[in-house]
C-alpha cells in the first residue's frame, strides 16, 4: 500500500472513532417531544421527569408536545416551550 492509502485509511480510522464518540457523548440539542404524564417521550425514549426541569414543568398535561433543550451529556434536560400554548409570566 502506497503512503497515499495509508492516510486515508487513518483519516478514515481517525472520523469513525470522533464520529462514535460524538454519539455516545449527547451533546446538547434542541429535542421535540410528547409528555405523556409520568415522562416526556422523545422518539421512542421516555425521559423521566426527575432529568427534566423548567418553570413550565407544573403547567404540562399529558399530551402536550414540547421543545426541550439537552444539556451536554444528556442528563438533563430544560423546557423551552409547549408547543400551542401561550408562555404566561404570571397569575
């Protein structure tokens, strides 16, 4: 194999271990999801209500879809909005 081969193979090498470290690792992402009333389903993957926070947490009832943001890691994750309903900042 000529040196031209062999660097491509280790830059190809080097992408699928950063790619798979990427995907293990969760960094944070803007997510949609649905609450179904003991969690908040993203695709298929419940997240329970202990990981979520936000000033919105008390005003969900189940159905309702929201955008949540995930902190880096993916432990943790914030209410952004529920989606058709108005942000109230008081009373």
């Amino acid at each position: 194999m000529n040196d031209k081969g062999a660097y491509q193979e280790f830059f190809d090498l080097v992408k699928t271990v950063v790619d798979n470290y990427m995907k293990c690792r969760k960094p944070a992402a803007v997510l949609m999801g649905t609450y179904t009333g003991s969690a908040v389903v993203i695709g298929k993957i419940p997240v329970p209500m202990s990981m979520v926070t936000g000033n919105m947490k008390d005003r969900l009832v189940s159905g309702d879809k929201v955008r949540i943001l995930r902190n880096d890691r993916g432990k943790e994750y914030y209410i952004l909005e529920i989606i058709g309903k108005p942000y109230q900042t008081g009373g």
